[in-house]
C-alpha cells in the first residue's frame, strides 16, 4: 500500500539527501534551539507563491501563515476557531516578531471568487463564500471605481484593496495596535506577480504600490 504518492515519496528523498545531510547542524540546531524568526508572512495558500522561495528563506527565518487570498480577519471572539488570529498571536508574543508582512499575488483564485461572485453560485462553497465576504467592501469600491473596465484590471485592484484590508484588520488586534506603538513591530503589505516576478510593496502614505 502507498502511504504517499510516489512523486512526494521522491521529492521527499530528494530533500533528505540534498538539502537535509548537507544542513543537518542547521536543522539540529532548529529542534534544540526552537525557532527565532524576525519574521511572520500571511500569504496565500496558492501553490505558485511560496514565500520561502520567494524571499531566498532557510527554514527557521519566516513564520507563515497561509491560507486563501492572503486574509486576516479582524478582532473578533465570538467565534470558536480562529486559526490566522491564534498565528498572529502567537507570532507577536511568543515569537516576539518584528516584522508582519501581508503577501498578495496576481492572478488570486479567491479574489476572483469574490470579484465574480464565482464562490456563492457554487452551493457547497459555503466556507469559501463566507471566507471572501471580508471583501465585500473592497468588492464595492472597485467595481464602482473601475466599471465598465476590463475584468483582469479590477482583479489586479481588488488583489491590492484585499491586501489594504487585511493590513487594517490586523491593526484590530490589541497586542498589534501596542506592539506597532512601542515601535516593537512593523507591518508590511506587499503584492507578487507570478508571469514576471515582480514585488511591490504598499507605500502607506500614497496608498500607492511601488516596485522594488
């Protein structure tokens, strides 16, 4: 019986022998040690943005948190689950991190969910339906700003207003809004695109996305 696929198996060799050996002081070094990254990334679980990969990261230096379209939901605790709040958490006081960065990307499944409303005429989507809500806001004020424009232009907007949002939501979080007083921590937002490689990062001040 195959406990994985046979591809993932191969891989997993792969690494061990190519990337495990060679580092294994690192890797010790990490299971004594625990882990000390500076910092934390919500990025979307799409397979083609691996921020690691992305940002060149040996395994220790970026705490990530990923999951669809890149969201952080705000403060709330009426409900029972909060995977990406208990990530932020955790990140902020116990790992102490000093950097929050926000990771969208280009050509986002979720987004286009949402822009589309693709996700609420699929009657079994109700997570993903209820997940994209959080843009519902964003969704409003660019299809008003953009109408009658090409649909890959107001993704590419709504990609960027769903990142502003969640850079917003998480200054909601209490142990964020004293950290990011005390200057103990920074957030970031940034946007990738896939076909070119390109990142550019949100300048707060211009609201403005700029290249780097």
């Amino acid at each position: 019986m195959n406990l994985l696929p046979d591809t993932l198996a191969d891989r997993y060799r792969r690494f061990k022998f190519r990337h495990f050996v060679p580092n294994q002081d690192h890797y010790e070094a990490l299971a004594q040690n625990g882990q000390s990254p500076d910092i934390m990334m919500v990025s979307c679980c799409d397979s083609r943005v691996d921020p690691e990969t992305i940002f060149s990261a040996l395994p220790g230096e970026l705490f990530v948190m990923r999951n669809v379209a890149n969201l952080v939901p705000p403060f709330e605790t009426s409900g029972k689950y909060h995977g990406v709040s208990a990530a932020l958490e955790f990140a902020a006081l116990n790992l102490r991190v000093k950097h929050i960065v926000i990771l969208g990307h280009s050509s986002c499944g979720g987004v286009r969910a949402c822009l589309d409303r693709a996700a609420a005429r699929q009657t079994e989507a109700q997570f993903l339906t209820n997940w994209m809500s959080m843009l519902d806001a964003a969704r409003a004020k660019v299809t008003a700003e953009l109408a009658g424009r090409p649909a890959h232009e107001m993704l590419a907007a709504l990609e960027r207003e769903g990142i502003k949002t969640s850079l917003a939501n998480l200054r909601t979080f209490p142990c964020i809004q004293v950290l990011e007083a005390k200057g103990r921590i920074a957030l970031h937002a940034a946007h990738y695109d896939i076909a070119n490689g390109t990142l550019s990062v949100l300048n707060e001040g211009t609201s403005e996305f700029v290249g780097i």
